[in-house]
C-alpha cells in the first residue's frame, strides 16, 4: 500500500471514421477535487465522462482534461445549407443596401457557420454517437495515465515522508535526554539570582521550594509524550492506502503545536537548539504533505 500524490499527466489518442483526438489529462496540488475540461464542439457528453472519470479515481487536486479533435476534411459529402445561407442575406440584405457594408463575397459567405455541412455529420447521429463514446474511452485511458503518474509520485513522497518522520522522532529523543536536566539548571539559576539578592537571607529551603515550582512550570514531558504518540500516528498514516493528506495536514499542526511549547518551556541552550532543529524539521514535512492526495 500507499500514499498517493497530487502531480501527473496522462495522454491518449485515438481514431475512428473521419475523427482523430488526442486527450491530455494533468493535476496539480489542490484542498479539494476540482475538476476542469475542454472539449470539441457538438461532443456534450464528454463533459460529464470527464468529470465522473476523475472523480472515481482521485480525491484531491485540480485536475485538467482536454480534447483535441479533428475530422478529415475529406469525409463525406459536402453540401450547402441554403436555408442557412437565405438567412444570412435576408439579415445583412438592409445593411447592403444602405452602402453600410459592402456586397458579401462567395467565400465570405461559405465560411459563415452552418452553411457548409456534411452528408454524415446531418445524416448519421449513430456515427457521432459512436465517435463520442470513443472519445470518451480515451478519456479513461489519460485519466488512467495520469493516476499511474499520481501513484508514481505518491511512492516518491513515501520515502522523503518516512525519513522526516524518523528525524522528528529522533529530536523528540534528543529533547527527551536533554530534557532530564531542566530541574537542575532551573534550580542552579534561581539559587544564583536569589543569592544575588538576598544574600545570605536565601535560604536553602526557599530555593528548593521555588525551584520545584518552576521545575513543574517548565516540565516537556507531556509535549514529549504527545510528540511520540504524533510520530506513530505520521507512521501509521504512511502505510494507509488511499487519500490521507488532510489527516497528514492536522498532524502536522499538532506537531508544531508541540514543538512551540517546547521551546517556550526551555530551560537550557541545547534543549532549544533541539527544538529549532525539531520546528526546523516539521516545516519541511509540512511542505511535502502538501502533495499528498
């Protein structure tokens, strides 16, 4: 099993009678399933084969279909819609005769829209119908592509994913050795100022009393123990198959959450080096989750 990615393209061509295509499908990182398509004209169906397609493969990203289609310019038999071409003199005729256009021209007229059709394209809906559905199968076989790409990154971010994990449970240790000393270095440094001001009024009892205090306030032992209990939950999440980005996303807050409550309860140089280092860490798997479906 594994995690899927958020990046890849697909691509698939095919023919049938006088149509050719080509069909190229891309994603990229996106909160959500958001699905775009481009298409030929007179081919609705291939909207919603679009859509459908994507969304029984994918769960997250902004995903893109386009179809480019082409029909031989050989294929059929032509003809002239002269209804067609009757209403677009009829409409212009007024303009023509003001002198606020000038008299159309054969070719000029040819190129308007529907006046040259063909045979087939009038004759056989069957034959579009089959055209569409042709299409509409490469549609599948670039949404198919482009999930094998997905699957392909997904692998990718697997090991990258797996080794900022380790590295965060191996600072998580680091802070947890370093971590023993907060009392000492707390009551070492609350003894010094209090001497400092008290003088020989410090007693040695006031200084235990106030140390433990503060040692209580700056305990990182829960953070410690959220923060192991947050790496097996990160291991758990890698070995899922399926969409686990947003539950990667939420994790990596709480990460984060830790870690500043880590280092605002820091007692010593080194302890706060490890908890830079640990933000430091987490940030970059917080970039990578961003890939995940």
């Amino acid at each position: 099993m594994t995690i899927g990615g958020m990046t890849g393209f697909g691509r698939a061509e095919g023919a049938l009678g006088a149509w050719s295509w080509a069909v190229e499908a891309r994603s990229v990182n996106g909160r959500n399933l958001e699905v775009r398509f481009r298409g030929p004209p007179g081919f609705e169906g291939l909207e919603r084969a679009a859509r459908e397609g994507a969304q029984s493969r994918f769960l997250r990203g902004q995903v893109t279909i386009g179809v480019q289609a082409k029909r031989s310019d050989s294929a059929g038999a032509v003809k002239v819609n002269i209804e067609q071409l009757e209403h677009y003199l009829k409409a212009g005729g007024p303009y023509v005769a003001t002198g606020m256009v000038a008299v159309p021209t054969l070719d000029g007229l040819l190129s308007l829209k529907g006046v040259i059709e063909t045979a087939d394209a009038i004759d056989d809906p069957d034959a579009q119908a089959a055209v569409e559905a042709a299409m509409a199968t490469s549609i599948g076989l670039a949404l198919d592509g482009l999930a094998a790409g997905r699957a392909e990154e997904g692998r990718s971010l697997e090991g990258v994913l797996n080794a900022l994990v380790a590295r965060i449970g191996d600072l998580t240790g680091n802070a947890s050795a370093l971590a023993e000393g907060q009392p000492v270095i707390i009551k070492a440094r609350f003894e010094k100022r209090l001497t400092e001001l008290a003088g020989e009024a410090a007693s040695e009892e006031r200084i235990l009393q106030e140390a433990a205090a503060m040692a209580v306030k700056a305990d990182v032992q829960e953070e410690l123990d959220r923060l192991r209990g947050h790496v097996e939950a990160a291991r758990g999440l890698l070995t899922t198959d399926g969409g686990v980005g947003r539950k990667l996303d939420f994790l990596t807050q709480e990460f984060m959450r830790e870690a500043n409550t880590l280092c605002s309860k820091s007692a010593s140089g080194a302890l706060t080096a490890v908890g830079l280092d640990l933000k430091a860490t987490i940030e970059q798997f917080r970039e990578q989750v961003q890939n995940v479906e």
